[in-house]
C-alpha cells in the first residue's frame, strides 16, 4: 500500500473520533447556555419574590412617604408608626425590630447572592443589571448602607441633629458579616457604574460617582474586589470588573450628554471624563455638541 494510501486509511479511521469530540464539545455548550438560561431565570424569580421587601426596606432610609418605593400603603404605614413612636418614645421594641430585620435581612442575602455569582462568573454584570435595571441601580446609596459599611448615624457617638429613628436604623443592618458586607458594598458600586455607563441616570451622578472613585473609594473597592475573589477561589471576573471600576472614574463624554438636555455639569467638573483623543477643550465641544443634539430630539 502507497504511503498517501496508508495516510487516507488512518484520516478516515480517526474521522468518527473526531465528529464524536465535535459532537461533545456542541453538545456541552448547548447545556451551557440551557443552564446559564435557568440560572437567570431562576434569578429573576427570587428577586420578583422580594418584591414586598425590597419596597419596604426602602422606607427605613428614606421615610415611609419616599416616593420611589413601590411599597403597599399598608407597608407604609406601619413603618411610618414605627418611625413616629420611635421618635416620640425613643425606643423600638425588640419584636419590632425582629421583624423588619428580618425583611431586611431577606434582601441583604440575595444581593450577596448576585454579588457572588457575578465574582464567581456565573453571570456577567450586563446580565445582572438586566435583572435589577435602573429602578435599583438609582438606590445604590440606600444599598451601601444595607451593607453596613455606610451608616446614618456617625461612628461611635450620638448626632444630636438626628431623630431618634435616624438614631436606631442602623441596627437594622448586620454589623460584623464582614465578607458579605464587602460583596454588598462592592456591588452597589458596580451597578452603579454599569447605570452610569449606560448613561442611564443624570449627568450629575455620573459626575458624583466619578469624584466618590476618585476620592479613595476606587482603591478601597480593588481591595474588596481581590479579598472577594480570593475567598471564592475565583479569579476570572475580577479584572473584567475592575475594568468598570476604572471606566466608571473617568467616565464617557457620551454617557452624560447624549440624552440629557439640562446637565447639571460645570466646566469645573469636565475634567473628570475620559478626553478625546485630541484634547480638553476637543472634549467640552464634544459634550455641547452632544447636548444640542439632545435638546433637538
């Protein structure tokens, strides 16, 4: 048998090995997906579960008439009594307290489970923010305090500026779950920077959130995201999310000023965004360009 003979012998011997790996290979990303499809669906099933919880927990912040709380008037007002007897008595009774810590409590977990899943790669931080959109991503604030690591009343002592619910909400949260803290925390951060990518929000807290990174919190945060990382044992969406931290500091002209008609945005704050490949002044023309396309649409 010629050579080129032999060689066309054992190409077909070793073709049905190779359709079988093909076949595996489609058949495993096939379940990927399938599994990644259940994975979000389920998501989206235990947040719309929370749905009276989520609602209520904002009242505890922003009092019981905040009115972008979906809450039942029936959810306001007992937090609305609890906060008037708590500022006339100056106590809550510990069952009370129980209670809506428990609600709270309910809420607090599912972010660390998103924060996990999207540390661990099980989802992605569009997918996520899919999930929870803008309706949650404007109340990023009320979640960093949900972590604990953002408090009404200050550290250590009593404001006398406060009221005596403003005085005790903080015992709400959990004070020393300090893994989960951090993921809450870190994940309030990253929603709101996908929002501010989007330009899904005003100008001016996109501006707020570039100079809160660029104050400190944008280191503090690497160090929560690597703390995270190495308690899960998982590294391959660290530097993908790190990269939005960094985005979000210097953030795009066309994120702020391409939908918004009125930016409240001084030309002592352009500074912050990313420049053009040109310059300073080649991006302040950009915005108002983008602006008066805005305000024509």
């Amino acid at each position: 048998m010629s050579d080129e003979a032999s060689v066309a012998v054992e190409l077909w011997g070793t073709a049905p090995a190779l359709l079988t790996s093909l076949a595996a290979v489609v058949i495993a990303l096939k379940s990927q997906r399938t599994d990644r499809q259940a994975f979000l669906a389920d998501m989206r099933r235990q947040w719309d579960s929370l749905e009276k919880e989520w609602a209520t927990s904002l009242l505890y912040t922003n009092g019981s008439d905040y009115f972008y709380s979906p809450a039942s008037e029936e959810d306001r007002n007992r937090v609305g009594r609890i906060i008037e007897e708590t500022n006339e008595t100056g106590d809550v009774p510990l069952g009370t307290m129980g209670f809506e810590r428990g609600n709270l409590r309910k809420v607090v977990r599912f972010f660390v489970y998103a924060a996990d899943s999207l540390i661990s790669g099980k989802w992605t931080l569009a997918e996520a923010y899919l999930l929870f959109g803008p309706d949650v991503a404007r109340h990023f604030k009320t979640i960093l305090w949900m972590s604990s690591r953002s408090r009404i009343r200050p550290k250590g002592r009593r404001d006398p500026e406060l009221t005596e619910w403003q005085d005790r909400v903080d015992d709400l949260t959990e004070f020393n779950f300090y893994d989960e803290q951090e993921a809450v925390y870190l994940f309030a951060f990253l929603l709101r920077a996908e929002q501010c990518r989007r330009g899904d929000t005003y100008p001016h807290f996109i501006v707020d959130l570039a100079q809160r990174l660029n104050a400190g919190e944008y280191q503090k945060l690497r160090t929560y995201l690597a703390r995270a990382s190495r308690n899960r044992g998982r590294w391959s969406a660290k530097y993908r999310l790190i990269r939005t931290l960094r985005d979000a500091r210097r953030p795009r002209v066309a994120s702020a000023f391409t939908h918004s008609q009125d930016p409240l945005v001084g030309p002592e704050e352009m500074h912050l965004f990313r420049r053009t490949i040109f310059s300073r002044r080649a991006t302040i023309r950009k915005a108002r360009k983008l602006q008066s396309k805005a305000e024509m649409d």
